[in-house]
C-alpha cells in the first residue's frame, strides 16, 4: 500500500498547491491522484480479502522424496492481472494468479535434509490493475513437517551384496565368539542337567541354583548409533542414515535391537517393522552430542554395529572392549582395504579384540 499512499499524499500536495497559489489546472490532476490512490487501494484490499490454504500431502517425509502441496485460494473479488502466488516451497517460488475468485495451485516439493522443519506461509499478493496498490494473504503460520533419513541399500563387499548377506555376516561373526553364555542364577528345576549346577552357590545357601542360559533372542544384532562428536553434519547425516538402513536390513532378514543416542535400552525391531515409525521420526530429530547410554547386556548380545559419526572413530566403551560379541564400526567415509560392507556414504570394518582396546 506505499505506492498508493505516496499517489493520495501526491495528489493532496498538488491540490494544496492550487488551492494556496490559486492555480486550478493543478486541482483536477490532485484530485484524480487522490481518487486513483483510493480506487486502487480499495480494489487490492477487497482483492485480496479472502482465505489462502495450504494441504501437505503428508507431516512425515523421507528425504528427497517427492510431497505433493496444494493452495487453495478464495478471495472476494478476482485477483486483477499483476497479482502472484508466492509458494515458498516450490521453484520457482512466485507464479501469476488467475484472473478468478477461487484458484487452486498444486507443486511437489522435497526436502534435502532430515529434520523438524517449519514452514514459511504461502502468500497470494494481490495487486490493482496499474500496480498502484496491493495486498498480501497468508496461509496459516507454524505448519511443520518432520524429514526423515532416507533407508539405502546395505552392499557387502564380500558376501555377495542384500540383506540377507548381511545377516549372515553378523551370524558368522557371531559363532566365531562362545557359543554359550550364562545370564543369571536362579532356583534349579527338577529337570535341570547337573552341568548346569552353580555348585558354589550350593555351597553357599544349601539350596540348588542353576545358571540360567541367555536367551536366543538376545543373540540378535545390535546397531548402536553414537553421535558424541561427529566430524560435520554431513557426517552426523551419514550416520544416521546409515544405522537406519542396517536397522531396517537386519529386520527384514530376522530382527534386530537399536539403541539411540541418551537411550539405556535398546529398541527391538522385528520382521514386521511395527516399531520402526516411531524410531524413524526418532532418529530424524537425533543431534550432535548423543551418547549412547550402554546397557549391561550388550557385551553379551550378538553382533554390535557400532555406527559412529566421527569419520575417524571417536573410540568405544571400555565394556564392549572387553565384551565377547563380536563388533562392527561404522564410520562415514569411503570404502578401505578392511570394509566388509557400505551403506549410505559410510563403511563398516570387522574389529577384533586388540583394534577394539586401541579403539
């Protein structure tokens, strides 16, 4: 509305002009101003009264994935030529509005980066025929839309590629480890073997204990995502795209645990993924500074992929080093003479006792 101001704030000067100094021909022009300013004002306002809507096809996104977005325009009078439709989203952003009171614009738009992502308003800037004057209409302010990690391929470099190849990476390194381990004590059950005794425990409380076997359930991968202090946020990305996808490689072929940075119990994840979408939108909010809160069972449950989001490795705990399981760790970067595997922009490398304590 500048322009139309400085027109009517023009014309009142030359009428001012004419009527001080008693110079007519200077009235009509003034007053012609004055009443185009007003014209033109009035049109963009009633122009552009109306309501302006905005529909996302969806408030969760993968990464780089196609959304559709609709606007929907009603205004009390049809927008004059000159006026626009401004969609911040799409490219380009700005297009020309319809000479119509209802208009309906549809674009799809992606989003290059995980995250929480709040939207910028669409407006539809309505404009009077000659420019003079014009008016904006928003759409409803703080919408959001939650960009998740996008799942790529998990490729092995020895075991022939897929998921399945994968697990049977994880499995093979497994078996390399004891193939029994003991969880608790507990009272002893009339079928119990006598190898299985706790014959101090005897001793001590005159009572017959057991060990009691850890359970095969627990022999399952793990996929650790540690984001303490990634090398970039190019970096942090790459992790956490990386641990989503050997997430849900691991689940597809059989189940798998995660454990997110800040969290003292990992996740299970089984064939059907029913756990999966909450611990997806978990992992597009995760940030630089988690750490992974260990818990006491893991140095004794299968393989640990270790993804870690500094590229040089920012160094394992003391009980996964001396844990029995075998380990994995990932790191962004690219492929070396030691990777067993690539998934999105990161390698992983099979650690044994000795790379884990230098670790």
């Amino acid at each position: 509305m500048v322009r139309a101001l400085l027109t009517g704030l023009l014309g009142l000067l030359l009428a001012a002009v004419g009527t001080v100094f008693g110079a007519s021909a200077l009235l009509l022009p003034g007053c012609a101003l004055i009443v185009l300013a007003l014209v033109c004002a009035a049109w963009a306002a009633l122009a552009g009264w109306g309501r302006l809507e905005r529909r996302v096809a969806a408030t969760q996104v993968v990464e780089d994935e196609p959304c559709s977005v609709v606007l929907e325009a009603r205004t009390l009078l049809p927008t004059p030529p000159g006026s626009e439709i401004l969609e911040p989203l799409a490219s380009p952003a700005g297009r020309p509005a319809r000479w119509r009171r209802r208009q309906r614009v549809e674009t799809e738009v992606s989003f290059p980066r995980r995250g929480r992502h709040e939207l910028e308003p669409a407006r539809l800037i309505a404009r009077d025929p000659l420019g003079v004057a014009s008016r904006a209409l928003r759409s409803a302010p703080g919408e959001e839309i939650l960009v998740l990690p996008r799942i790529e391929p998990v490729r092995t470099t020895r075991a022939g590629g897929g998921p399945q190849a994968l697990s049977r990476l994880s499995e093979s390194a497994s078996e390399e480890g004891p193939r029994v381990d003991f969880d608790t004590l507990r009272e002893a059950r009339p079928e119990t073997p006598v190898t299985r005794i706790h014959w101090p425990a005897v001793a001590r409380t005159g009572h017959l204990v057991e060990l009691s076997l850890l359970a095969q359930i627990d022999r399952r991968p793990v996929v650790v995502l540690d984001a303490t202090s990634p090398s970039s946020l190019e970096a942090l990305d790459s992790a956490v795209r990386a641990a989503a996808s050997l997430c849900v490689a691991f689940a597809r072929a059989g189940g798998c645990d995660l454990l997110l940075p800040g969290e003292r119990r990992p996740s299970h994840v089984d064939a059907t993924l029913a756990a999966w979408p909450a611990l997806h939108a978990h992992l597009a909010l995760v940030e630089a500074g988690g750490q992974p809160v260990l818990p006491s069972r893991l140095g004794r449950a299968g393989a640990v992929f270790w993804v870690d989001a500094h590229a040089a490795g920012g160094g394992l705990p003391s009980s996964l080093a001396r844990s029995t399981s075998a380990c994995f760790l990932v790191t962004p970067g690219p492929a070396s003479a030691s990777s067993m595997f690539t998934v999105a922009g990161c390698h992983g490398r099979r650690l044994g006792r000795g790379a884990r304590r230098a670790a």
